[in-house]
C-alpha cells in the first residue's frame, strides 16, 4: 500500500468547518493562519464559547475568553501610538480559584511583536481581534467593556474610555458587520447614552438573546429607546446596576427574573411588581430591588398587601444564608393559583426580594443571597 | 478512578444481542476488493440503508453491494467501525451531531488514532460519503483533538498544509508565533 499523506486542503469544506467546531478557540487561531482557504473556513464555522470579553484600561487593552467555562484565557495588548513594538500577554486561569484546590494561574507567557504599523495602538488590535472572535460567535456570555474574572485592573483615563466606545461601536454597527451575535446574556459596561445602547443590542439575535445585564453604577439612564427594541422586549432576565430615570413597571413586567437599582420605588408600584410575579406563577422567578436613595417604607408597603401582614421568616440552613437572612426586616409569603408554588417576599432596609419557591423548599429556595454575593 | 461526566450519555459499547442469525452480503469497493458485512452494521450509513431498503422493498436478493467512492482499504476501516457499533442507538450519534465536546469511547479512540492523518481523512470523507453521522463525529473530533494546542506550524505540518502565508499582523494567531 503506498503511504497516504494528509490531505487537508483537498477535504471537502463542510468536513474542515465540522473539524473547525470541535477545536478549542486559541487552537482556530492557528489554524485561522495557516491559509487564506482556511481563514475562510475558521470565519464561517461557528464558533461556540462559553464567554467572551473587551475591555481596555490606563496601559494596555484586554480580550478574554472562556472555551467551557472551566478555565479563562486573557490576552493583554501594550502597544503605543507611534512605537513598532507590541507586548502581548497571554494567559489561562481557573475561572473559580479554590485556595489550595487549583492554581490561581495556569500559565502565563509573554509575546513581543516586531514591525508593527506605528500608526496603530493597542486599541486596534484588540478590537480588531474581537471582530475576529464575533464572527459566527454563539456564546453564552458576551462582555462588554467588562471582564469575565474579577481581578485588579487600572482604571482607564476618560479620553482612552471614550474613544474604546466610539470605536467599539463603530466597528460593531458598521456595515460589515453583517449577522447579528448569538448570545444568551449580554453584559454591557456602558456610560449613559441611550441612542448607542440601543445600538448595541440591536447587533445581538433576540431569539438567543436571555439574559440584559447593564452597568453604570453611579449614572442614571434614559430607558425609552432601550425598552423600545427587540431585544428588550424578548429578553426574559434582567440585571440592571443602573439607575433608569423613566422606566416604568409596564416596561419590565416581561422579565421573569428582575435584579435592579431603583432611586426609590413607590409602594403601588411594589404592589404592581408582586401581582405581577403573583400572576407568573412560576418556580424560580423572581425580583430584587436595591433602594439607592430611599428606603422601603415597611409599613406603607405592607399597608398595600391584600393579605393581612404575617412575618414569617425562612429558616437558614447554612451560616452564610443565616447571617444574610438576619439583615431582612419582614417575610411575607403569598399563595399562588398553583399550590405547589409560593411567593416569598422579603424586606430589608434598602432591599426588596420576591422568589417563588416550592412550598415544602421555601428555606432553601428563597434568594436571600441575590443583590450581596456578587 | 472518579466517574467522568455525562456518563449517563455516554454510548454503550455494543453488544452482540442473542437475535436473529446475521445477515450477511458482500461490499464492493471502487477498487474491486469485496468484503463481507453484517447488513445491521451497514445500516448505521444512510445511504447503504436507503440501497438495502429499495432491495427489500422490492423483494430482490441482495447479493453485492457497490460503493463506488471509497476505495479498500479505506471500505475495511468503515466496515470495521459500523461492525463494532452495530447495536448502537441511532438518536446517540444524532444528539451528538452539533456538539463541540463529545466523549470518544476508549475503543473509537484507539482505533481512529493510530491511523496516520491521511487514511483518517479518507476514513471520515468515506464516511461523509456513506453519512454515518457516529463515524463523521468521532472522526472530526479526533482530527480536532490532533491539532488542539498546536501553534500555526505545527499545524500546517500536521495537516500537510504546504505553504507559509503572511497574514496581517493584527490576527489573534499571533499568540503563538
């Protein structure tokens, strides 16, 4: 039998794209390189990651990524404008760290780069390479001007913040763009400007579309473009670390999970919330208002309750729930038409929770850790 | 050892089942080798059990199968995996199909990398050919898991991608040079 060489370039395109699917993200990369045919096979298969992240700070630009959730790979770009140097960080760390389990890092090498277009930064690259990574992406987590693993980064300058947006922006809205991204749960890091939010959400399929996650913790939103597009409309969770100056309840009543930050909340439109979730009638869904400037007035919110007023806390399992469970001032639980089902809605000085819960796991079930462990 | 994950989904090796006596026909190849195969491992290729079915339908004997685009060699190895997974359930390798990670039963592994690259891309092109999905993912995932970590050269060798290409220097394969 003659000796068979591998023959890659002459296999049949669906066969690579299936071969393509199956690799891990930084393993298409290379691959990616090899050839302009299989640039071309890499940009057209889909490209299934756990998570993906832009963001950039005071020295350098950072894009990350999750293949299955398990580990989280960063790159990190230092390029100055008018230098033909880049230094590029790479990394991959466990995206739990367990002390004395696993290693905080897995790796960490560093690259220099030669020859460069003085003319570029490392905003360039990094944005450049996430347009690459958006390609045919289906993601469950996208990650905008955020990260995906909570460690120190310096804080970028204004102006180096501005021009990421702008350019961010740009790149993601232009015309080359052509397909919208497939993500479960967006989460968007962006400073108050309505038009391009909306922008943004539209560049992302409603249909996969889960999960809003938005923050600006110290500004205040103008909503009404927001809540106009598709995405919002069909978007079933909502995490807002936001303040929304014209959101109104009718806006949010589609959303089946609600964590937000409200400057305050009347007790009509707590009511309104309650009902709503009341009216839901299902198991896990659920609502958490943090008060950023008033405080819920107990009584006047219990006054609005059809039942008549009962504490009834739930009884901790676990130290952390116990300790978490002692800031709540009153439990109130409602009967739903199923009843099997039961809302539990809890009151602390600057919190409001509802979850609907199993009746015989209300103990467990019960979210009082929603709005502290983040 | 600790039980591997999503075992509950893992497929089964198979099993030869006290049924019925095998039947067996003859498999022709495009280079004239005949082979023998269990008609129930045929069926595990959509296209053999749509030829076996219009036979069976019509009630003719069904002495000889041709298939005209794999060669011997290559028709062995495919009979050799459809024998072996005879007794599979079907709706496994369907699930499968879109799934970045699957697990490669430990016989499917050994079997699918031995073979040096070239027979393994003839064995899933002839099983893209005669659409049997299980081979299609195992073969694609083995082929995956050959080039998982390599940098762009190794690549390229692996696969027998003959010449270097300047790409812009912006592309994220940059991490590896």
């Amino acid at each position: 039998m003659s000796k068979l060489e591998p023959i890659w370039q002459n296999l049949p395109l669906h066969f690579k794209s299936k071969c393509v699917q199956k690799l891990d993200y930084k393993s298409r990369c290379s691959l990616r390189k090899c050839s302009k045919l299989d640039m071309h096979i890499v940009d057209i298969s889909p490209n299934n990651l756990n998570s993906l992240a832009i963001n950039t700070y005071e020295n350098y630009s950072f894009l990350s990524w999750s293949n299955d959730g398990d580990t989280v790979f960063s790159v990190k770009y230092f390029k100055n404008l008018g230098e033909s140097d880049m230094k590029i960080e790479f990394s991959a760390s466990p995206s739990v760290y367990l002390p004395g389990k696993n290693q905080k890092s897995i790796f960490k090498k560093s690259i220099f780069l030669e020859n460069l277009d003085p003319d570029s930064d490392d905003l360039d690259f990094v944005l450049s390479d996430f347009k690459i990574a958006q390609k045919k992406l289906n993601c469950k987590k996208s990650i905008i001007n955020d990260f995906i693993l909570k460690e120190y980064h310096p804080i970028a300058h204004p102006d180096r913040t501005m021009e990421f947006r702008e350019r961010l922006l740009n790149q993601m809205t232009s015309s080359g763009q052509k397909n919208q991204i497939k993500t479960e749960i967006l989460h968007l890091k962006w400073h108050k400007n309505p038009q391009e939010i909306a922008e943004i959400l539209k560049m992302f399929e409603s249909k996969n579309l889960k999960k809003l996650e938005f923050s600006d913790r110290n500004a205040t939103w103008q909503m009404a473009e927001i809540t106009k597009t598709e995405q919002w409309i069909k978007a079933e969770q909502l995490w807002m670390e936001v303040m929304a100056e014209d959101l109104k309840i009718e806006d949010f009543r589609h959303f089946s999970e609600i964590q937000m930050h409200v400057r305050d909340l009347e007790e009509k439109d707590l009511w309104s919330v309650i009902q709503n979730f009341r009216s839901k009638n299902r198991y896990g869904a659920s609502f958490h208002f943090t008060y950023r400037q008033g405080e819920p007035d107990l009584q006047r919110i219990l006054a609005t309750f059809n039942v008549i007023p009962d504490d009834k806390p739930i009884r901790a399992a676990t130290q952390i729930r116990s300790i978490l469970e002692r800031r709540i001032n009153h439990t109130q639980r409602f009967q739903l038409s199923n009843p099997d089902l039961i809302l539990v809605v809890m009151i602390a000085d600057k919190e409001v929770w509802g979850t609907v819960c199993h009746v015989a796991n209300v103990d467990v079930e019960a979210k009082v850790e929603t709005g502290m462990l983040r | 050892m600790a039980p591997k994950k999503n075992s509950a989904k893992r497929p089964q090796p198979s099993t030869p089942k006290p049924s019925a006596p095998a039947r067996i026909v003859k498999v022709q190849s495009s280079d004239g080798h005949i082979l023998q195969a269990d008609v129930r491992a045929l069926l595990l290729s959509s296209t053999l059990a749509a030829t076996i079915k219009g036979y069976d339908d019509e009630n003719k004997p069904l002495e000889k199968l041709e298939v005209n685009n794999v060669v011997g060699f290559t028709l062995k190895l495919v009979l050799e995996w459809c024998e072996k997974h005879k007794e599979d359930d079907p709706a496994i390798a369907q699930a499968e199909k879109d799934k970045k990670n699957i697990f490669i039963p430990s016989w499917d592994r050994h079997f699918l990398t031995k073979l040096p690259m070239g027979n393994l891309f003839d064995l899933i092109t002839a099983a893209y050919h005669l659409d049997i999905t299980g081979l299609i993912n195992y073969g694609c995932k083995t082929v995956a898991n050959s080039a998982k970590g390599k940098s762009t050269e190794e690549m390229r060798e692996l696969f027998g991608i003959p010449e270097p290409w300047e790409q812009p220097s912006t592309s994220t394969a940059t991490w590896d040079d």
